[in-house]
C-alpha cells in the first residue's frame, strides 16, 4: 500500500460554472493536494463539457486522477435525485442526467450537488467553521446563498432547498427581489442590489456620484460593486454611505438569523465580502448590540476562509463522504 | 399486566404559568387521558407551586398520577442543564433548580423545558404535524415564538435557543422590539404590537378608532388584540385594515422562512391565530404568490390543533421520549 491508500482514498471535485471549470483534489483529509482550471461553453452540452473536464483531469492529476475514488459535480442550480440538473440558469442543462454522465466517464462513484452546498460543506470541514456543530454559512456574491450546519447535521429541509437565505425577508414591502419576493436580504446586499443602490443614489444625485462613476472608468462605464468598492477605498463619500447601510442591512439580517438558528459560528464569504471586508466588523457589533443575548453570547462571526476554491474542495469532500 | 402496562407507560405534563398551572395525562400513543388545572401565585416559590402541583395531579388522577412513571414540566424561560430555570420573567424563579426539585417531590423522572418546545413538541408528535419530519411551529400570543423539526430532528442550535423566530428581523430599522433589536416579527404580528399598531393608528386618526375604541368597552378601556378582533368581527374599517396589514407582515415572514427552512408543513397557533383565523389563509397566499418555486410547491400551512393544551401535552411527550 501506498501512503496514500493507507490513509484512505483521494476525491475530486468539480466546480462548473458558466465560463469555467475549476477542479480540486483533495486527500482523505480534507486537504487541498492540487487544482486546476480550464475555461469552458456549456452550449456545447454537458457530455462535451464533461469529456474535456475528463481530459484536462488527466492532465493535471494523471490518469488515476490522482488516486480519487469519487468525483463530486457541483453547479449554481438545483439538483434532483440521480443528480439531475433541475434548474442551473447559467448553464442551461436542465434535465440533464450529470449524475450518470459523470459516473460513466469517469467510471467512479459519482455525486452531483449545489455549488452553495459544496462551499459551505468545505468551510465546515476544512475551512472557517472546522470542529463547529452548528454553523450558518452566509455567501455574497452576484446573489447572496447560504447553508446551515445545526447538532453536526447539514441540513436539508423537505426538498432539498433549506439555507436559501438570500430569500430571507429582510424589509416587508421593500426592494423587488429577482425572486418573486420584495425586501430579500438579497435585493439589499448582494452584488446586484449594491449595484443598483448606487445607480439609485447616483441617479438621485448626480454630483454625489461622481467619485464611483469614476472608478468605473467615466460615465460610460459600468456602475458595478467593484467600482463602488474602489471609490469607498478613495474615500469616497457617497461609496463610504453605501458601504455603510449595506453593513446596516447585513447586520440586520444577522441579529435574525442568529436569534433564529442559534449557530455557534456565522460565516461570511463571498466576493462582496472580499470587496467590503469592513461587513464582518459591522456584523459582528450589529449581534453583539442587538440580538438576543443567549444567542449572541455564544456565536462568532468568521470570514470564509477557501476562497473560490471552497465549491471544487467542497464538491470532492461531499462525493468523498457521500452525503450530497 | 393491566392493559396500559402493556402498552406502555403514561406521562404527566405540567405547564406552570405566572396565574395557574396546567395538568395533561397522556398514554402511551401520546394521546390525552385527562386533564386539569390550578390556580397559583408563583411568588411562593418553586417549592410550595410543586407541592400544589402534586397535590392537584394526586387528587386529579390518583396516587399513581394515572400510571405515569415521567413528569414533563414547562415553563416559560430559558431552561439550563438539570432542569435550572435560566430565566422566566412572569415566575421569578431564577437558578431555582426545577429538576431537582421536581424529582424529589413526585418520585419520578423528571424533565423541565422552554413551553414554547414543549407546545411544539405537542404540535408535532399529536397535533397539526403528527408524522411530518420537516416542520416550522409559530407560536402568535402575547409574544411570538417557535420552533423548527428538520429531518425528523427537533432542532435546537448552539445553546438550546434555535427557533426564536418572534425575532428574526422582518423590518430593518423598523419598529422597536421588546428585545434589543428593531422590527421583528414580534413587534408587528405579536398580541403586544397589535395593541401597540392600533394605539399608534387610532392617535393618528381618532374618528377612525371609535369602533375599536367601543369594542374596548369605551375611551377608558384599554386597547386590546381581542378588541381589535372583536371591532374586526363588526365590520370596522381599521381594525380590518389593522388585520390586513397583520396579515401582510406575517406573509412577508413566513415567505422568508419557507425560503430559508423550506419546511413541508407550517403550524401557526397561539391566541392571535384564534383571534384573528383569517391570518392563515393570507399566509397561505403569500407564500403561493411570493416564496421560491420548490418551496413553495411542498409546504402546507396549518392550524395548529391541541389549542391552550400543548405545553402541557407537549411536556408530558418530551418527559416520556426523553429528549427535552
């Protein structure tokens, strides 16, 4: 036996999304061993993205694929039983047999699972939330998704959706939601809704955005977070404003979400997070002020701490413990 | 054997309030055999309520206390480790050590809980959620309170204090809450702030609140939930559009939480549900109209079913299953 075999098996992960593919092989750890990347045209359907996903893994990892006994899929939609894509917006596979097609490619157990549930699978047991039992993972990205750990179990709910918390009510009757819902967590704090606060704020008042209309290269750029990120770096006062009520918002949200899951650990990650990391400190006081004191007692807020590489790492950790 | 031995052993449940104490005998199949209840002032103490309680239950259903070998004794508080009361404002009895003084006083194998579970616990093994396993419970009385099962498991978080949906924000920045944050559910839906929004609504317009002013019994009575329900129930224009707006802030809640629990049956109870029935079908609508699609699709909303009984039905359950 090898080493490696005497530690147990290796497991991959793969992270498909809309313009790339990244993957992650991991040991029987939980550790991160290598990982690669290659961009990819779901149009061309998920067999052909899945053969050159195959291809590029022996590649990089040889054609043991590095010892990996399992392969976990992931991607941004939701999965049915056998792992049937049921609905994944940005790649337009829906009903789509990944489960079988991977399995049969890759001739290896197989599991398909959300991307949300992965990463926060790998901050459980490999990432911020390690060793903690009952655990909220709250990502904000372009849309803001989630997961909960409670009693070391993740959980699920009655159809597989629980930890949508982006589609937390947030403001009864405010912001329309890309959901039907208005008032979302998301339709505040996500990528899109800063977006959207900003080109609010500046349509209201010109002058006053002209420090972010800069960082987004002029009045004909693109009003993105990332330019309201870098005008609130220059010292921008209006960017400055709007990072502040984003933290106003999240905190909120947080005081709710820690008086209802009581978790022992909230983690936050995410791009937005990683643009306006100032949101963990405004957090933390916002649990600390205002939520119920049995629950903010016990509860830390940490930052997600894979990165990116949290949905690939997660993915091969799920297929690997077999709990998607 | 006599016939309930071979079934099994029945459980007393005993729900102490802050004006009486309620008593339920269930069998085996958690079923209710008997009940009663006593008036009491817990400023005696801890102690002296017990030796009450006993000497009712004694006299209410013999010196076996109808062949229960377990008491289940709820309270309204927090509830730490050995059954010490942590913290229950309309008892007084902090750090009085319940379990302890429960077992020594009946004999017995005794467990003491939070009554708001214990109702929950009720709700879902004998009442509105009898054989579901992924269940949110919402309590509507003078507070609001709650309780959540996912995948068959009676879910309890970092310190015992999940399922406190009273107060998961609904409002940012709304109304002020009796705990520490601002605009939670309880401070719009809640007994209280249904008086506090009517006494707001009829000062803003006082012609207006004439109708729920003679439901009160006249300008010197105060302004109750169950005047505004009985000014509702005589066709009063505010009072139904107050029941309205009632109804569009507990929607916009349960939207949130059946997009962030995704539970197969909502249960509301509690006095404002009995007040104000209409709530459960605006709740029912607005989840159908606004919640995520594959929630949405799987989750009933019912009535809770044991009424004022369930703490005490509830206590006796969790005493016998032995999981409080």
């Amino acid at each position: 036996m090898t080493e490696r075999d005497a530690a147990g098996l290796a497991a991959l992960g793969i992270d498909i999304g809309g313009t790339k593919v990244a993957f992650a092989l991991v040991d029987a750890d939980g550790r991160e061993l290598a990982a690669t990347r290659l961009a990819t045209e779901p149009e061309r359907g998920a067999e052909a993205v899945l053969g050159e996903a195959l291809a590029e893994a022996r590649a990089a990892f040889g054609t043991t694929l590095g010892g990996a006994d399992a392969v976990g899929i992931c991607v941004a939609g939701q999965v049915g039983p056998g792992g049937v894509v049921l609905g994944a917006p940005n790649l337009g596979w829906d009903g789509a047999p990944l489960g079988e097609i991977t399995t049969r490619l890759f001739a290896r157990r197989a599991v398909v699972m959300n991307d949300v549930h992965a990463a926060a699978w790998a901050e459980w047991r490999g990432g911020a939330g390690r060793g903690v039992e009952d655990l909220v993972v709250l990502f904000l990205g372009t849309g803001v998704g989630g997961a909960v750990i409670v009693g070391g179990r993740f959980l699920r709910g009655c159809t597989g959706t629980l930890g949508e918390l982006g589609h937390v009510t947030l403001v009864a009757g405010g912001r329309q939601c890309h959901c039907r819902n208005a008032g979302c967590l998301e339709a505040y704090v996500s990528g899109w809704a800063i977006e959207a606060r900003a080109a609010d704020a500046i349509a209201a008042d010109p002058a006053a955005g002209a420090g972010i209309l800069a960082a987004a290269g002029g009045s004909g750029g693109e009003i993105t977070a990332e330019a309201v990120a870098a005008a609130r770096d220059a010292g921008d006062p209006l960017a400055r404003r709007l990072s502040d009520e984003t933290g106003m918002y999240l905190g909120a949200a947080a005081v709710g979400l820690v008086n209802g899951w009581n978790p022992c650990r909230l983690i936050l990650g995410g791009g937005i997070i990683n643009g306006f990391p100032e949101l963990v400190d405004a957090t933390t006081r916002a649990i600390e002020a205002h939520a119920l004191p049995a629950a903010a007692r016990v509860v830390t807020v940490s930052r997600a701490a894979l990165g990116n590489h949290a949905p690939s790492i997660g993915a091969a950790l799920m297929a690997r413990d077999g709990t998607a």
